[in-house]
C-alpha cells in the first residue's frame, strides 16, 4: 500500500470556480468511492482534487419529451428514489445492484461513467439507453454518444479541464422488457465476473426488437450487434437461442484475472442469454 500524503483538496462554489480549478491542472473527484481507492492503491496521484459533488449545476434531474437529463453528480440512491426514473426500469434494475447501501450514497453516475470500467454496471445501463454524454469545459459545451465518449479500459474521451455535466437517457420507445443479471463470486459488493442487460421488444411472444450489454468480458462495454439482429423475429424460448449461445461467446474478449479465467467468462456470457430468455418466457 503506498504511504498516503495529504492532497490539496477544493470544493468550488459552482460550476465557472470548478472549471477554473480544472483548467490549472486539478481532477474532479464526486464521491470518490473509485478515485479514492486508486489514491490508497498509488494507481492515481493527483496533485490538487477539485470536489464537484455538491454542484448544484451538476446535481439535477430534467424531464424532456425524448428523455431524461440527469445531472453527473446525482448518487446512485438518488436516481433510484427519484419517481422520475421510474420511465427507466433498467436503469434503476442495474444502479440496484451498485455495491451496497453506502456506496449508492457516495458514488455517483457521472463518476461511474468516466471510470470506465469494463464492469461499471452504471455504465452498461448507459450503453443499454444509448446515452449521450453532455460535457462542459471553460471553451463551452459538446455532447458525445456513449460509446464515443469510452475509448477504452477506463479511457475516455475526457479532455483535461473538462467535466461530465449531465447525461442525456433518451426514453426507448413502446414498452420493452428490462433485464440485469451479473455474475459475481459473491452475493454482495460484487463486482461483475460477466454481465448482461437487455432491453427487448416482445410482440406476439416473438423478439421485435433487442439491444444487449455486456460488461467484463470486452475491453469496454460491449454490445453484440450481431447477436441482437439474430434475435430479432424468434420465439421468446431458451431453446430457440441455443444456436446463439457459441456466437455470443465469440463476440466477447475477455481477460483472465484474479476474478475468473477468460474461459469462464466467455462461458458465463454465453449462458446469460439463455438466462435472458427464460426470463422472458416466464414473465421477468
Ligand atoms: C466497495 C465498493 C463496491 C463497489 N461496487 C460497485 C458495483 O457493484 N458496480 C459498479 O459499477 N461500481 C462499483 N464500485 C465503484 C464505484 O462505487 C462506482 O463506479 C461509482 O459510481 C463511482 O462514482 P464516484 O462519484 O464515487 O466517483 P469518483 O471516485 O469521485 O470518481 C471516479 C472518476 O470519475 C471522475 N469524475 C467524477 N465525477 C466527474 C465529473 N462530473 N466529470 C468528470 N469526471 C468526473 C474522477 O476524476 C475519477 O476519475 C464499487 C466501489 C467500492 C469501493
């Protein structure tokens, strides 16, 4: 563990002193339940962290026609009382399944989304809604897809001096199925060994529609296009997927680590499928 020296810490008033501590080199740290621990760990050494949990234009909720804003600095706990994400089962499915009571307290979507990681289980309900990220620097504002704004293993498109505002959760259209399994080594505080979330269209007990996430066994999220084409127009029956199990397994590269071997993985996301199905066919 490395020795912890004190870091000089600001917590600006609002947005323009935020972004002025950013622009001078500092790293925005919400709840800090991610940047704290690689602090601790010494993956992170950042020289000055600028507090921008409490930004009151970062900590909001805006119902729009199409969709939802939500501000970058909302917990975990807030988003799921709040009624509305109520229009938003599979976001409120996954942020459910977030660490334990206190984590949800403390740990935001906004820092979830710009950790990155591969098992950042906020951030495949992202890729499930297909959200648009809203980013604000001392230049001005721009938005990017969610799957442009993560580049990588806890890379994004982040430039220094920039913040994640608020996130834009378009509402899917009609009435889709949601559906979040992950599979952990344990029943609490997992982190995900395999993850799949669905969001699936079911007319006529048939899939009209599907989009698919996978988290830990890709780099970065990943949705199986392919996968979700083949579904389209088949019976809502595990065994009408069997064929899809092999193509789901290849679509995934994973890697072996403390948690699970790549095998395993590529096993585990395949099974989820069928698990995704039998839900489906008894009702969720
Ligand atoms: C015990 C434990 C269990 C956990 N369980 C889970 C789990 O089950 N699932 C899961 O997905 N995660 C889990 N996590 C990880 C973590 O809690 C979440 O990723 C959380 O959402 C991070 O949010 P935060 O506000 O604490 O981020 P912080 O730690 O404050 O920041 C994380 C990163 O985001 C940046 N950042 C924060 N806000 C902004 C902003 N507005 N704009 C730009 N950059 C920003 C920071 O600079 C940092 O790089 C767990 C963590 C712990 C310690």
């Amino acid at each position: 563990m490395a020795r912890l020296r004190p870091i000089p810490t600001v917590k600006p008033k609002d947005l323009a002193e935020a972004l002025r501590y950013l622009a001078a080199g500092g790293r925005p740290m919400a709840g800090g339940t991610d940047l704290l621990v690689s602090i601790r760990k010494g993956t992170e050494k950042p020289e000055l962290l600028v507090y921008v949990g409490e930004l009151p234009e970062l900590r909001f909720l805006r119902e729009e026609e199409e969709g939802l804003e939500v501000g970058a600095a909302l917990t975990h706990a807030e988003l799921l009382s709040h009624p509305a994400t109520e229009r938003l089962p599979i976001l409120r499915e996954v942020l459910r399944t977030i660490g334990s009571p206190a984590i949800r307290a403390m740990g935001t979507l906004g820092g979830n989304l710009v950790t990155a990681s591969p098992a950042g289980d906020g951030l495949l309900a992202l890729y499930l809604l297909e959200a648009r990220v809203r980013l604000v620097d001392d230049a001005g504002e721009r938005e990017l897809p969610i799957q442009e704004f993560v580049v990588g293993p806890r890379r994004t498109a982040l430039k220094p001096g920039e913040l994640v505002r608020s996130l834009f959760l378009p509402y899917p259209e009609g009435n889709p199925r949601s559906f979040f399994r992950k599979v952990g080594r344990r029943r609490a505080l997992v982190i995900a060994v395999a993850s799949l979330g669905a969001l699936v269209w079911v007319e006529d007990r048939r899939v009209k529609r599907a989009r698919l996430a996978l988290g830990s066994v890709a780099p970065t999220i990943l949705r199986p296009r392919e996968v979700e084409e083949a579904l389209v127009g088949r019976p809502i029956a595990p065994e009408a997927w069997e064929d899809l199990v092999p193509k789901l397994s290849a679509a995934t590269q994973p890697i072996s680590d403390l948690r699970a071997s790549a095998e395993y993985r590529r096993k585990v996301a395949g099974r989820l499928l069928l698990a995704l199905a039998e839900a489906l066919r008894t009702g969720l």
